[in-house]
C-alpha cells in the first residue's frame, strides 16, 4: 500500500502547546509510516507554497517551547474564493492525503471549504488561548494564558491594596469572555467584564459604591478586550468614582511563553487521537475535549458559546467579591 502523505499547518494566533502538538503529530505519523510535510506561515505558506518535510528531528527540543515552529499568519487571502482556489489547487499539487490543521475557529472555518475544493480532508486540532471553538470544552494554550494572566492580575492586586486603588486590567478576548471569566474568578476580580454580556458604565459605578460601603479599599475589574473600550472606560470611571482608577492591560504575553502541563497533556492527547483517527481512514473531523473524554467531532469551524458552568463561574464570582 502506498504511503500516506500528511501535511500539517498551525494558523492563525499562535497558542502555547502548538508545538507539543506539532512534535506529537509528526511523530506518530512517521510511527505509522507515514510521509510528513509542514506547511510555514499558517494558509499564507499554503497559497505561496512555503513548505518542509519534517522528520523526527526536526521536532526534537520543541514540546516547552511556546509559539510554533511552522510559523503562523493572519491571512487575509484565505478568507477570498481566490485564496481558497489556490490553497486547494497547491494541496492537490503536493498529491497529501491529509491536513491536519491547528488553530482556531478560523482556520477551521478554512479548513472546511480547502477541503471541499481540493478533496483533501483536514483535521482540526484545536488551539487558541481564547478557549472559543465549538465541539470541545477547551483548547490547547488556553491554561497556560489563564496562568499567565493570573500571574500579573495577583501582581497587580498587591499595588491595588496598598495605594487602594480599583485597576481595570484587560486580558484578551476579542469574542469571547472565557479567559475574562476564568481568571476573574481565580483572581477574586470585583468584577468581569465580557463581550457577552455589554458592560453598562452605570451598573459598574453603582456597583463599585455599593462594595465600597461595606469597606472595600481596592478593586480589580477584569476586562476582556472585546468587551468594551478600556480607556473609555476607565475615564468614565475616573470622573465617577472617588478612587485613583488604573488601567492595565496584559496583552501578548498572554500568547506566549512554556505552555504548562495541561497545555501540553491536551496538545499530546488530542493529536494522537488525531493521528489515530487518520490511520483508520477517517476524513474531515476535529478533536476535543468533552466531559474528560478525548473525543472526535465533526469539524464545524463555528465559535463556541458560554455554557452554563462558565455562566455559574460569572455569577459565583460576583457572589464571593462581596
Ligand atoms: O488568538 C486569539 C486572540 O488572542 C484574541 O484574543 C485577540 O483579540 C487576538 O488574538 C489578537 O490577535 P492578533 O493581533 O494576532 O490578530
């Protein structure tokens, strides 16, 4: 039996555990004989023909690292007919009989229509550090940013507390609120500020005098970034409130840096799985994580709304600010 040919593209933002991912791939692949080529710089490399055969070594030394070692890119091109065109037909060219795809909602998304263009099958394996893709509970880098995020958050509470000051600290989040929800809980933030539930400036002043009158000297707020504008907010605050209000955003460092255990374990259990499911013949899926259960879904490329845990994570961490 002939060989059979994978490729494997990381696009998209980068996520910590993309390159556990990327090792775990390319080595159970050639573990089952298969040929193995690294598509660079995300659907960009696809549509410029930026490829590499990986072999074992060329995956050595990689599962701390942080980022990815194919490189990634936003790509506009992926998202027009003719993009899509050209990634096919270059897919078709190399003759792969699979993609696997690591990144996000996005790339699945483009992931789906690549495949249905050239008869390739794509593989999603998930990956965002904003936890938002549906048909899995979480994604690979999502608890290495929740560290990370938490990390700077407890740092910052340390100046909350001695100048007494209430900090608008902005974690990442364009979307979606679970990062904003899942250290603002493990932070004991006064308040979470998501994109699915529009802050309102007055609930939030209101608030703010309410905990101060039972004696709260400092507060934190965190804010995800697509929430609402964060120097708007703070400046509406800052005419508002009898505080010295402070912003502080978190940024990329968030994308970065060695992906923890978790990160790194999901990154192994989900690309073997994927693997696996390659070596049975099966096409066009995605992996995750459901109930504690490493499963395969149909790959849907749609985003993932909050559930009813991560909505009681929200109303608990209000409960317990008081
Ligand atoms: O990868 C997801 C994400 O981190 C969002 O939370 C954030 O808004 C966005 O990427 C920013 O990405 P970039 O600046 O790379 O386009």
């Amino acid at each position: 039996m002939a060989k059979l040919s994978v490729g494997i593209v990381t696009a998209g933002g980068d996520a910590p555990g993309m390159n556990a991912a990327i090792r775990c791939c390319v080595r159970s692949l050639l573990a089952g004989e298969a040929k193995v080529l690294g598509v660079r710089r995300g659907y960009k490399g696809l549509i410029e023909k930026d490829f590499e055969s990986l072999t074992s070594r060329s995956v050595s030394g990689i599962i701390n690292l942080g980022g990815t070692i194919l490189r990634t890119a936003r790509c506009d091109e992926i998202k027009s007919e003719l993009g899509l065109d050209v990634a096919a037909k270059n897919l078709n060219e190399l003759s792969l009989d699979y993609l696997i795809v690591i990144g996000g909602d996005g790339t699945f998304r483009a992931a789906k229509e690549i495949s249905r263009r050239s008869g390739v099958a794509c593989i999603g394996i998930p990956a965002s550090i904003d936890n938002d893709i549906d048909g899995t509970e979480e994604t690979i880098g999502f608890d290495t940013a929740v560290n990370t995020a938490l990390d700077a958050v407890d740092k910052i509470r340390d100046t909350a507390i001695s100048h007494e000051r209430f900090f608008i600290v902005e974690v990442m989040g364009r979307g979606s609120g679970f990062l904003a929800i899942t250290v603002g809980l493990a932070a004991g933030a006064e308040f979470i500020l998501i994109p699915e539930k529009p802050p309102n400036v007055n609930n939030i002043i209101e608030r703010y005098r309410m905990m101060k009158s039972l004696g709260k000297t400092s507060m934190i707020a965190i804010l995800a970034e697509g929430a609402m504008d964060g120097l708007t907010l703070v400046n509406e605050l800052k005419k508002k409130v009898d505080a010295e209000v402070r912003f502080s955003s978190i940024g990329y460092i968030q994308r970065g840096g060695v992906p923890t255990v978790r990160s790194r374990i999901l990154a192994n259990l989900f690309s073997s799985k994927a693997v696996e499911m390659i070596f049975e013949g099966k096409k066009d899926f995605m992996v995750g994580i459901v109930d504690n259960k490493i499963v395969e879904k149909t790959l849907s490329g749609k985003k993932r709304v909050l559930c009813e845990r991560e909505l009681g994570m929200l109303d608990l961490a209000e409960k317990l600010a008081i």
